[in-house]
C-alpha cells in the first residue's frame, strides 16, 4: 500500500530509468478524480490499446471515448518506447476487477486465476497503454518492450516493490486479453532482473504455505473510540484490499471514524443497510471479511 507519487516524481522516477518521456498536453492534472479515490497504489497494470500509429493512439487515451472519458491511462508507451504521460490521478484503464488478484498483488504472491470482477481497479493501480492492435499479428518492437520492462520497474524501485507488483489487464479483469503477442511472466522476469534479481525467477518452487487462518470475531463491544489492538490495523487493510477503505492516512491500531466509515462500505458491499451498516462489525459481515490473524 502506498501514496501515489506526485507528477513530479512519477516524471524523474521514468527518466531515472532512462525512459525518453514525452509531457502530454495537461497531464498534470488530467484525471478523473471527481469520480472516485486514487489511491492507496498496489501495483502496475499493462495494455494494448488496440489502435495504431503514436499520435493518434496517444489522443485517443487523453481524450477518450463516448462511452468511456480519458484520461485512459497514465502513460502511453510507442513502438519506439517512448512513454507519453497522458494523466495523473485516476484514470480510467483498470475497470473493475478480482479482489482476490488485488490482494495477491498486495502480498506480492503468486497471482490466482481472475474470476470475478468486483473491485475498484481504477483506485490501485499505475496503467500503461502499449500501441498495438492486440490481434496477435502486431509486431512488439524491442525498443517497445523494452520500455514497458523500464516503465514499470521505475514504478517499483520509486514504491519499493517488486516485479510481482506488475499485472496484465488479462490477469485483473476476466475476459481480457491484452497485452496480447508477449507474456507477463515473461515480462515480469525482466523485470525482476532490472530491480536485480534472478530474471527466471526463483531456482526452486517456494515451500507450501499453512492453511490460512483468520481472525475470530471478537464482539461488537471491541469496537470502540479509544481501542488499540492490532487487529484494528489488520482489519482495516483487508476493508482496503477489498475496495472499501474511506482512509485518508493509515489504516492503524486505534478504532476511529474512518474504520466506522469503511466498515459500513463493506457491510453495503454486501447488500446490508440501514442500521445493519451502521459501520460496527457483526459477526456474519466480519467472517466474510476474512481478517487474517496477527
């Protein structure tokens, strides 16, 4: 979990890499804010954009479409890699997507298959629009794939993240495609090798995790102003991981107004209301959140 970075240092973190990076029109402050949360950030999500030719493809993600406003991304990368910032906040590239993909990419774990598309992608991720026209024929140039590799590790390297922390749309949203003509494993092992790993990733298959367990639920009366616990703190990033997080710093150990707020998100979420999502745990609302122990 992270604050997203300021335009200012998006932009030295892509040239830190050595990225050629073209400023595009208003970037700055072309979002869609006024929709919905950026932030906290997770990770990096990669496309095609299904057109061709630089200019006319880097129009198309400021401006966007009838049925879907730009910015459509926040940078787009050319066949020549470069990489033309098109916006900053949130854009709309990710769309909704599987809760359990956004917390693998929270853990930095291996991805799960994407079956459901339930969570606001938009709010956690970077996105790249890559030029090409997703018909498996388009040619990816070096140069291009290239730039995608250095793109999303100076994302990383600026966030501390590593390599798991970089997606395809294809693996967020189900029946996706893109980016089609190269894999993200592959991808992603380049870039684990920038960030200075081993780029074929690790020599033996990790050990098998334990069952997970979670937390059990500790009553209604646990939540109130002025408790401390840990479990606050783990309860409080699961409410983000899935989408609900009303936050503006944290989440932390002490019960406040913000946790109250986000845990009404989720009991909405899952079709409670009226006093039934009053933003205290009950115990039905709380098993299906999943708190894991700490």
């Amino acid at each position: 979990m992270a604050t997203p970075l300021s335009a200012d240092r998006l932009l030295k973190a892509l040239r830190n890499e050595g990225l050629h990076v073209v400023e595009h029109r208003s970037w700055r402050t072309h979002n869609r804010n006024h929709k919905g949360p950026w932030g906290p950030v997770h990770g990096v999500m990669i496309h095609h954009t299904v057109s061709s030719g630089t200019r006319s493809s880097v129009e198309l993600c400021y401006n966007g479409h009838s049925t879907l406003p730009g910015p459509l991304c926040h940078g787009v990368i050319a066949k020549d890699g470069s990489v033309h910032l098109v916006g900053h906040g949130r854009t709309n590239h990710a769309g909704l997507g599987d809760d359990d993909v956004l917390r693998a990419v929270v853990n930095e774990s291996a991805l799960p298959a994407d079956n459901e598309a339930n969570t606001d992608g938009n709010r956690h991720f970077y996105g790249f629009e890559c030029v090409n026209l997703g018909n498996g024929e388009d040619l990816w140039p070096a140069a291009q794939l290239e730039a995608i590799e250095k793109a999303s590790a100076a994302i990383c390297r600026a966030h501390g993240w590593t390599y798991r922390s970089v997606i395809g749309h294809k693996e967020w949203q189900p029946g996706k495609i893109d980016p089609r003509g190269f894999t993200m494993d592959s991808m992603r092992g380049r870039i684990r090798s920038r960030l200075g790993g081993s780029p074929d990733g690790p020599s033996k298959p990790p050990a098998p995790k334990p069952p997970a367990t979670y937390e059990p639920f500790p009553g209604a009366a646990f939540f109130r102003v002025g408790r401390r616990s840990p479990v606050i703190t783990a309860m409080g990033k699961r409410l983000v991981a899935q989408g609900c997080g009303r936050y503006e710093v944290g989440p932390g150990p002490a019960w406040s107004a913000a946790d109250r707020k986000s845990y009404a998100a989720w009991q909405r979420k899952l079709g409670f209301s009226g006093s039934d999502a009053d933003g205290t745990p009950g115990r039905s609302s709380w098993d299906k959140l999943k708190v894991p122990n700490v």
